[in-house]
C-alpha cells in the first residue's frame, strides 16, 4: 500500500528515509519550545523510538515523549490561533514551523476554537503513524533516538498534492520550496502503470 515503493529500480527515487532523530529533553510547559515545533509532512510516516534515557519525569508522564497530531481538518483554524496569539508575524505559522503549542495553550486551543490533538506518550520500542497533512509537534521528556520512514499511501495523495502546492506558494518567499521532492506525478504515473499490467495479467 506504498506507493512510493512502485518506483522502477532505473529511476532516481525520493529519499524517504530512513532518518534518525537524537535530542535532548525539553519542555511542553507555557514557554517551552518543545523538541520538534509544529508543522506539517508533505507524506505519511511512521516514527519508532529505539532509546530513551532514564527519567522520573517520563516515568511520571508515562512515556519518554509526547506527540500532539492535529486532524487534518483543524490546520486553518491552528494558523489562525497561533497568528491571534504571536506577535511574530508569519506569513504561514504552521508551514514555516515556527511554534510549539505548549500544555497550557493546548487548553486555551480546546476552549476557543474546538482543537484537541491525539495525544501520544511513546516509549522505546513503540512506532506513531502520522498521516500526510496531519500537523503535529513533539517534545521528548528525556533523551531519545528515533527512527522515521516516510511512505506514501493512497488515502492521502489529495493531502500530499495539497501540500506541495502550498510549499510552492511560498516559494516567492524566502525559505520556500519550489520544487517537488516527492516526485508526486511521477510516482502516481509509476503505481499507475504497475495496476495496470497486473490487470492485464
């Protein structure tokens, strides 16, 4: 159900991955910056801790990191939170990866304008699965390795066509991405043809 995995050997493919993540602790109390600020993945992916360190604060939380996964459908009303909020203007907040939505924000969040993320404790050993265009942000309450595959499943290439076409938007600006690093026509052409002569046969 990979469909990036539908890539002939002879062609140049997107790297999507594997990518290990180490970090420190930090901290998703008001004012903490969190390990990875909110943003967005233009591809699902799967994220499996390997290592945590030691600590009573994550034996008391009741994992070694937090991950808060936005649904799809609340991305516009988060910009428009985190601009009501900032006073740093960003052109797009949850794009640019500029913030990290502490604790006590995710209430304010909740009371006025309805968000509540799934809230994921990980410990060693475990994998979170993130949908393409779901936003989300983590903080490791200890240090952690991580290792993270992107893949791409048929459930969301509108949501991976949605974001590269909103990356691209940014392209004017500096720290835009005009190109396509996933290839997404390509690799649709690609998983086309591969129905295609499985039908056949």
């Amino acid at each position: 159900m990979n469909l990036a995995a539908r890539f002939p050997e002879d062609l140049v493919t997107p790297d999507l991955g594997p990518k290990m993540y180490i970090a420190h602790a930090s901290s998703d109390a008001l004012g903490g910056q969190g390990t990875t600020k909110l943003h967005l993945d233009i591809t699902d992916a799967v994220n499996i801790m390997t290592f945590a360190a030691e600590s009573e604060t994550a034996k008391k939380r009741g994992g070694a990191a937090v991950w808060d996964i936005f649904p799809a459908d609340a991305t516009d009303r988060l910009r428009t939170f985190l601009r009501t909020t900032s006073s740093k203007p960003v052109d797009d907040p949850v794009l640019r990866q500029t913030f990290y939505i502490s604790t006590p924000q995710l209430e304010q969040l909740r009371d006025e304008y309805g968000i509540v993320p799934w809230r994921i404790y990980q410990n060693p050993g475990e994998a979170v699965f993130i949908p393409a265009g779901c936003a989300h942000q983590v903080c490791n309450l200890t240090s952690c390795i991580k290792v993270a595959c992107d893949f791409v499943s048929p459930h969301c290439i509108r949501r991976c066509k949605d974001l590269i076409d909103g990356n691209r938007g940014l392209a004017g600006i500096k720290g835009g991405k005009k190109e396509d690093v996933l290839q997404l026509k390509t690799l649709m052409m690609c998983a086309w043809e591969e129905m295609s002569r499985r039908q056949a046969t």
